[in-house]
C-alpha cells in the first residue's frame, strides 16, 4: 500500500468489502478500493518506483 495513502484506510473495518481494480498512476499499477476511498497498491513482492513516490509524497 502506498505510504501517502494509508492515513485513507483506518476507517476500513473488517467487514469492509475490497475490491482490486487496475489503477493509471505513475506511482502504482493497482488500487484497492472499499468503504468509499481508493488507495494505490502494488503487488506483493515488487518494489515502489522511488523517483515517483518521493514525487507524490512531496505533492501530497
């Protein structure tokens, strides 16, 4: 999950419904998105591009 994004999901609750969908970001090639906001993720495993999220977080 995208750091800038997390503050987005503390009022997710366990019974919140997720659903993945493709994102058009620079910084993230999915979303997750539930209890009305969206958040950039990336899958498992791969790395953030660095250039691009020191970019967002500057901006945000």
């Amino acid at each position: 999950m995208f750091p800038g994004d997390l503050d987005l999901t503390l009022a997710w609750k366990p019974e919140t419904d997720l659903t993945v969908a493709m994102a058009d970001d620079d910084v993230a090639s999915h979303a997750l998105v539930g209890g009305g906001v969206k958040v950039r993720v990336i899958p498992a495993g791969e790395r953030w591009p660095m250039r691009e999220v020191k970019d967002a977080l500057k901006q945000g």
